[in-house]
C-alpha cells in the first residue's frame, strides 16, 4: 500500500468516525442503523465492527465505542512510529554500508 492509499484510508475511517460522533450514535441507547446515517456497508465499516469500534445491537443498529476507538487509535500511532523507526534505522544502515 502507498502513502497516497493509506491517507484516503485514514481520510474515510476517520470520516465513519465523523458521522457516528455527529449523530451522537455513542451508546447502545443513542445507536443508529448505517441507513440512518448515511454509510453503506463496506469494507471500512466492516473492519470497524470487527475491531470493536462499531458496536452492534438489537436490530440493525451500531454505536461507536469511543473508548475501543481510542485503544485502537494508539495501537495505529505505535505501528506508525515503529515503521518510521525502522525506515530511519534501514535508511541510516544503507547510507553507512554505502560509505564502505
């Protein structure tokens, strides 16, 4: 995946975020169907039930666990940050054994 595939992915993700915020769907008392907030069914959404994120409940409804959204967030930066440190480390090696 490139950069620029990664960023619509993060742009879309967070725009499901967006939506359930936006219509305080963030409880099992406040939950919505995704025809009610305007969302299909796709891919993104899917893997946000899976992760725990969309919580469903009766019916075809979903609330957004802010909590486990937050969980899952910090898990996305520690990747982040361990990919960015070894690029650096894979960078500098390259440019030392270059030299040699």
């Amino acid at each position: 995946m490139n950069g620029a595939t990664a960023a619509i992915i993060a742009k879309k993700r967070k725009h499901i975020i967006a939506v359930f915020r936006q219509a305080h769907a963030t409880s099992p008392e406040t939950a919505q169907s995704l025809e009610q907030l305007g969302l299909p069914d796709h891919l993104l959404v899917k893997i946000q039930k899976l992760r725990g994120v969309l919580v469903h409940v009766e019916g075809d409804r979903y609330y957004l666990d802010e909590a486990r959204e937050a969980e899952v967030a910090r898990w996305r930066r520690k990747i982040a940050l361990t990919v960015a440190v070894l690029a650096a480390i894979s960078f500098a090696l390259m440019l030392f054994l270059s030299k040699g």
